[in-house]
C-alpha cells in the first residue's frame, strides 16, 4: 500500500517490461483511470504501433536496437521502432539485455541513423541524456554541463562508427582508462606473466607437488536465463 501511496503520490516512477500493442495500451489505460502515469515501457517492440498514444500518456521508451523474431511477442517488432517512437515527441532510449552487447550501446543508437534517419545528435540522445531522463538523473548526467557529474570518454572517431575506440575514460573527474596507458600495462602483464611460467617450470623440474590447471566460468544472464 505504501508503494502504492508513493506512486499515487509521483513519488515512484513505473517502469514496465513490455513488448507488443495491447499490453502497452492497456496499462496506460489503468494508469489513466487511477489518475498516475507510466514512467518507461522497456523493450517495447511493438512502441512504434503506439507512439502517437504514449506520447499523449508521457511515457518514454527504452527499446533494442534491432532485435526481432526471436520469439512469438516479437513477431511484430521492425528496426525503425526507436526512429517512430522518437519522431512522435516520445523520449526514446535504446538499451540491451546482453552483457556483450551492452559495451556497445554507441554502434546500437548509430543503427538509428540507418532505421529511420535519426540526426547523429539525436541518436547519441538514446544512450546518453535520454536514459538520464527516464531515470530522472539528468540533472546530475547524461551531457556535458556545468555542474554535472563529470563522467566523459574521448573516443578516437565518431562515437557512432563502428571504428571508434575508447581511449581515455574518465569519472567524477578520474581517469579510470587510458588507451596508451593500457598499453604499456599489458607489456608488464605479459613480462610477469613469463617469469611465472618459468618459475612453475622450474619448480616442477625439481619434484615439487603440482597440480592440474583449474578453469573457471562465468555465467552470462539475458532475458531468457534459466537457472534452479
């Protein structure tokens, strides 16, 4: 009840996992009838059927790229979602459920320049001041102002070509990464990570216990990840 109270209240921000037309609609509907409104649809694939409507309810929407037909709520999903959605006034993001993929959210919004003619300024928007928007954070990130957190990468081209390397990332004013740096790191890592070698062969020519090398490994969640 007290969420509730907080909802009724603006005081929390509904965020729904969504995908296809009636679903979207409906739960504006609910929204509307108790007198609150939905936040972000996230996923959405279907946000391009509904645009026009979410825009007129004020709900963002924080979809993939392009990802469509991997299953039956998806059927229905096209690339220029994000170009539709953005192109009615509604703030539009694009995010990933893969971990992999998500390193790589800068080539992700450039696919909306190609689906849909999306300006690179806008585009850029997706991954950077509109998630800060529908997070209710962009008053501290999500662009390049005075006042605000001052977590910046330097990139080497065009943050939205698929050539463009990271090469100096910095946050709240600390250089966390630096290209050349790293560099020069991976000499190091690469001259101890030889004199190990040899010093586990040494020790193993003169008889001492060894043991069998050990892998380990790391589970990759998405959406559809099971596990008991």
């Amino acid at each position: 009840m007290e969420v509730i109270l907080e909802i009724l209240e603006s005081e929390r921000f509904v965020s729904c996992h969504s995908y296809v037309q009636t679903e979207i609609n409906m739960l504006m509907k609910v929204a509307e009838k108790h007198g609150f409104r939905i936040n972000t649809f996230t996923h959405i694939l279907e946000g391009y059927k509904m645009a026009d409507k979410m825009k007129e309810h004020g709900v963002g929407g924080s979809t993939f790229s392009d990802w469509w037909a991997y299953k039956y709520e998806v059927n229905d999903a096209i690339p220029y979602n994000a170009a539709i959605m953005h192109s009615q006034g509604v703030v539009t993001a694009i995010n990933s459920d893969d971990a992999e993929m998500s390193r790589r959210l800068n080539q992700e919004a450039a696919k909306t320049v190609k689906y849909g003619n999306v300006s690179e300024e806008d585009a850029w928007k997706f991954v950077t001041l509109n998630p800060a928007k529908l997070l209710h954070i962009d008053d501290r990130t999500g662009s390049i102002k005075t006042g605000k957190d001052a977590d910046l990468v330097l990139w080497s081209d065009n943050p939205l070509s698929v050539t463009a390397t990271a090469e100096i990332t910095m946050i709240d004013g600390i250089v966390f990464f630096d290209k050349e740096r790293d560099l020069r790191f991976r000499e190091s890592i690469k001259e101890e990570r030889q004199q190990l070698i040899n010093e586990m062969i040494s020790a193993k020519n003169k008889g001492l216990k060894t043991q069998e090398p050990k892998q380990s490994t790391k589970t990759l969640y998405e959406c559809n990840t099971l596990e008991w």
